[in-house]
C-alpha cells in the first residue's frame, strides 16, 4: 500500500508541476505594422495574428515566434 500511495504522490507532484510550467510559459505582444509583415515574409515566419488586418494593432504571439522574429531582426 506504501508504493500505491508514493506512485500517487509523484504522479500528482509530476502534474502539478507541468501546470506549473504551463502557467509560467506567457506569450508575447507585438506591434504589427508593414514593416514587421515584410520582415515577417522575408523570413518566412507565419501567424495567424501577423496580418494586414492588424496594422496598428498590438496582437499577441506566441514564444516560439516571438523568438523567430527576434532571430530574424523583425523586432
């Protein structure tokens, strides 16, 4: 009964700190304008929010390509 109860606890203590994770991971707020598109495109960097529809917005991305604009001079 001791190993059923010390697999439970890690596996709780595995999940609470993947939420954990989770949580601490924040997305990115990025200006858009034309010149963040055309870098963007150069680059080939593609996101749903990096449209023309958003020039003069503020609109959120993720980490992922707020590193590859980053990497790519595009901010």
């Amino acid at each position: 009964m001791r190993f059923v109860k010390t697999g439970v606890l890690a596996v709780a203590l595995a999940g609470a700190v993947m939420t954990g994770a989770g949580i601490a991971h924040a997305d990115e707020s990025v200006n858009v304008d034309a010149k963040l598109l055309g870098c963007a495109s150069q680059a080939g960097i593609s996101s749903s929010d990096l449209t023309e529809a958003n020039i003069g917005r503020s609109v959120t991305v993720s980490d992922q390509v707020a590193a590859q604009l980053k990497a790519s001079g595009c901010i």
